[in-house]
C-alpha cells in the first residue's frame, strides 16, 4: 500500500530570497506530494513520508 497525499500539507507558495537556499529558510521537500513546504518536522504531516530537508 503506498502513501497518499490527503492535501492537508498544503502551504503558501515559495518565494525565494537572494542568497539563501529553500532548505536554509526552513522549507522542506516532500516526493510524495510533490511540494515544498514550511515545516519543521521531520515526516510530512499529510502522507507521513520522510521529509528532504537538504539538496539532493
């Protein structure tokens, strides 16, 4: 059985700032969903998989 995204992980856009990185501002990448989102836990709160917090 594989993970769903139930859209309860549905955040603002990114805006990006010069000199930084997402991952440096708090953002994380869930594969799963397919978003990027602010959230500083480690599993994503809509489909439980592990969140990318660093480049790949």
């Amino acid at each position: 059985m594989t993970a769903k995204c139930s859209g309860a992980c549905a955040s603002p856009p990114f805006r990006k700032r010069s000199n930084t990185t997402p991952y440096g501002d708090g953002w994380r990448y869930c594969k799963q969903c397919d978003r990027a989102i602010n959230y500083s836990g480690l599993y994503c709160p809509c489909c439980r998989l592990r969140l990318r917090a660093r480049a790949r």
